[in-house]
C-alpha cells in the first residue's frame, strides 16, 4: 500500500535565503516581481527573465543575471522587453509570464510570454541570443490562451508547444504544431483538469518547460483549487511520449508542491506558488526550480530530476479521470 502523500520526503527543498528576489531589489520602482522564466547561460551564470508589475498594474519582463543563480544578481536598469501595442495591439496591457526554451536547431532562446490584450490573454513568441535584442513573432495563440512553452526540437519535422486555451471544454493543457513556428494546428487536449474533490480539479496549466529525460517529457504543472477562502495553486507531475508527446504516460496522484512558507501564503495574490522555469545543473540531475510565490517575489527550490521520476512511479496508481 502506498504512503500517504503527506508522509514523503519533500520532493523540492526551498532555499534559505528566500525569496531571492523582491521589489527592494529593483534599480526602478516597481510593485512586485515574480514568474520569472530561467535559463543557464553559456557562461555558466543563471539568467532569470522575470515578470515585474509596474505600479500601473501593468507588466513587462526585466532580466537579472547571477553568477551563482542565489544573489548577487545584476538587473538590467531599465525593462528588458516591454509591450509593444502601436506594433502589437495584443500586447496593449503588458506582457507577463515567459517560459525560456534554448534552441540548438536555431542557436537562441525561445521566449513563450502572455500578451495582455483588450479580447484577453494570448500566447507570444520571440527568439533572441542575448535577452537584449529580440525577434518577435507576435501573438501566435490568440486569447483566451496563456502557459506556454516551446518544446526545444522537432517532433517528427514539426515544432510542437504545450499551451492552456480557455474554452467551452474548460482549462486544460494542450499540443499545438507548427512547420514555422508562426502558423500552428493539430491542436490536442494532452492532459485535462480533473473535478470534484481533487486538488487540481479547476484549472492547470504549464508551470516551467518540460525537462527531456530518457523515460520521457517531465513535465511540472499547476493545479488551481477553488475553496471557501478563495484558490489555492499547487505544483503537480506528469510525464508525456519523447516522441508522441500528445500522449500522457504518467500522471501523479496528488500534488507534490505548495504553498507553506510565509512568504507564499500572503501577498498580491495568496497562496500561490507558480514557476516559469529552471535550471538543470552539471550533473544533469539536480533542478533549481525558480517559482513566483504569491505573486509577490521570487524564490527557489532545489529537487532532483531521479527523485521526482521515482515518486511519479509510486504516486501514479490511482484513477485520474476527471469525471
């Protein structure tokens, strides 16, 4: 019989010098920074693309750079990428989230972000070298669409993007693909939310990009319940097809994250733990996972790749039909 889910070993460890990362750290004055994509650089030092809200209640997405991905970080002075709208009407409310894929086919950095437009929010593109100079694609997935995150090779000839629409059928992960990167169908449901009781049981959606892994897509995502006291975003696991990745081979039982510590219960928004990104170190194993908590601030939490494929093997028994 399998241990509850509350007697495991905590699957991710939070560091303590959390959160990294606040609005007192910023060089211009902002209301909150969180949800930050993440990526190691060539040079070996972590680059977090955050989401930083303005006091307008706008976002746009600011760069910090540090050698040792805890402190020490170097923020761009100014925004790094902002919204466009007289080029891009879907950007006239900001930009937010972005998730960073390294492309070795095209040698840059796919940037996933959501696009803040009058009809809602959309799913944009850009690729860059740098994070200074940025090719943009414009919205690629139109409202109401958010979550997303380029896989970082071809599937059978095409690109293939995991994203969250909102439709009659509710808010589930999807599959798109694309021969160009700007003009994307077969579109599939991938994993849905379930109902009733479970923790997850309102809406998910993508948090980082999937890991590659040699059993399959690790993939983290999060689960919204709604209570008395209003929603409650926790990180679950799920594991796809390397080569169909339209197809869920594993799903966890129960969620394997959530909010606990101070500064993820109380915030803008409570109760949120929500990460964009991470970072695989030299071995190949351990992860630092870069999470917004409460929409607030930015922290980190140190797993293992091994250890998370493990519990998914034990925690993924049960039924998971959403009904």
């Amino acid at each position: 019989m399998k241990s509850p889910a509350y007697a495991d070993v905590p699957l991710f460890v939070r560091h303590g010098r959390n959160p990294i990362l606040s609005r007192d750290n910023w060089p211009y004055p902002i209301n909150s920074v969180f949800n930050a994509g993440a990526v190691r650089l060539a040079d070996g030092e972590t680059l977090l693309l955050c989401r930083v809200e303005e006091r307008t209640g706008l976002s746009h997405l600011c760069a910090a750079r540090s050698v040792n991905g805890i402190d020490g970080w170097r923020i761009d002075p100014e925004p790094t990428l902002m919204g466009s709208p007289r080029e891009y009407p879907e950007e006239i409310w900001g930009i937010e989230d972005p998730r960073i894929t390294y492309v070795p086919e095209l040698e840059r950095y796919a940037v996933a972000y959501t696009s803040f437009s009058r009809g809602g929010p959309g799913v944009s593109l850009a690729l860059t070298r740098d994070f200074r100079s940025f090719e943009r694609f414009g919205v690629i997935m139109p409202p109401e669409d958010k979550d997303a995150a380029l896989l970082p090779r071809r599937i059978n000839g095409y690109w293939a993007m995991i994203h969250r629409p909102v439709t009659s059928l509710g808010a589930h992960m999807w599959i798109s693909f694309s021969p160009d990167l700007r003009h994307w169908g077969s579109h599939k449901i991938i994993l849905e939310a379930r109902r009733g009781g479970w923790w997850d049981a309102n809406k998910i959606g993508l948090c980082s990009p999937p890991i590659e892994t040699t059993k399959g897509w690790l993939t983290i995502y999060h689960g919204v319940r709604h209570t008395a006291s209003g929603s409650i975003y926790r990180l679950g696991l799920a594991l796809f097809d390397l080569d169909r990745p339209d197809v869920c081979l594993q799903r966890g039982d129960s969620w394997m994250f959530g909010p606990e510590a101070p500064y993820e219960r109380g915030g803008d928004v409570s109760d949120v733990v929500f990460p964009c990104g991470q970072t695989i170190g030299a071995d190949r194993d351990t992860i630092h996972l870069y999470y917004g908590a409460a929409d607030s601030c930015m922290a980190m939490a140190t797993g293992s790749v091994d250890a998370l494929l493990r519990w998914l093997d034990s925690h993924s028994g049960k039924e998971n039909k959403s009904e």
